[in-house]
C-alpha cells in the first residue's frame, strides 16, 4: 500500500519487482536493455507526478489531517 508501489504509481511510473527476485531482476534489466519498455512513458508520468512530493504539499495534507481529526 506505500513505498516503491505508490511512489512509482503501481509500476506506471517504474519497474516494480519483488525485492531479492534476483531472476526477475535480470528479466527486467534484459528488457531494459531490449528497449521492451515504454521509457519515456514512464519519464513523463514519474515527471507529471513530481508535485505530490513537494514539501509544501505534504505540509498542507498533514495540517489538513490534523484539522480535521480534532
């Protein structure tokens, strides 16, 4: 539910795989180097979605959460 899978928007955003799937690691990174994956895709939803982590809108989202859970 967090981590790597939203940071990477459920992989539209990155290449998820398991963490210490060495076989799927090499997989990837054979497609990776086979250009089997839509690259600039990716790069331009990972950069469209750049602005949820800015600090200011973290900030806003956590006072927002604190406001109302009083």
């Amino acid at each position: 539910k967090s981590g790597p899978r939203e940071i990477l928007l459920n992989g539209m955003a990155g290449i998820l795989f398991p963490v210490g799937d060495h076989k799927k690691l090499a997989t990837v990174m054979t497609k990776i180097a086979g250009n089997k994956y839509d690259a600039a895709k990716m790069i331009k939803t990972a950069t469209l979605n750049l602005e949820r982590f800015n600090p200011k809108n973290i900030v806003a989202q956590f006072l927002t959460l604190i406001k109302d859970n009083k």
